[in-house]
C-alpha cells in the first residue's frame, strides 16, 4: 500500500496515523497501518502538531479541558499580563471554575 501523503511504499509501517492528535484526546480515530508511512508521520508529528500543540493557546485549552497528553498529564494552563505569561496552579483553576 502506497503512503496517501507521499506515495512511497508504507506497507511495513510501526506506527498508525491519529486523525485527530491524542493530545487533544482522540483515542479512537485512527488510520489503520499502511495509510500513511511513518516518514510522513514522523513528519507531521515533529513540524505541525508538536510546535501548535505546545503553543501557549492549545496548552491552556487542554488545562482548561482537562486533557491528559499519552502519559496522562494535564497541562498547566497560562495567565497572561502586559509583560509575562505564568502559570496558574490547579488549584487556582478549580478556584475560578467555581466562581
Ligand atoms: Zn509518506
């Protein structure tokens, strides 16, 4: 089977391609083998989804949604002033959340 991306032989593929990135909680959308080669997903991992998803914006939508990354943590999410961003504690967030 043909990489859709790259059209290079991916039928020895190790890895499955996440429609939507586990780290944004998608456990069960998945390509099976063979769709996409692993150079492709190695790719798209380390240029597109790792530099977006670290970003400021989706880690605090991920805090603020409470979705855990593989390992299971919950990233901090950020507050941010005129001249720093910091991190708010969780239990500062349970605190807003109840306001
Ligand atoms: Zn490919």
């Amino acid at each position: 089977m043909l990489c859709v991306f790259c059209e290079h032989d991916a039928s020895a593929v190790r890895s499955v391609e996440y429609i939507i990135p586990e780290a944004l909680g998608n456990k069960e959308h998945v390509l099976r083998r063979g769709i996409v080669c692993d150079g492709c997903n190695n790719y798209f991992a380390s240029k597109i989804e790792e530099p977006v998803l670290s970003s400021i914006h989706f880690q605090n939508l991920r805090g603020r949604q409470e979705i855990a990354n593989k390992r299971g943590n919950i990233p901090f999410q950020y507050g941010i002033s005129r001249r720093l961003a910091f991190r708010l504690p969780s239990g500062l967030r349970k605190m807003r959340e109840n306001l």
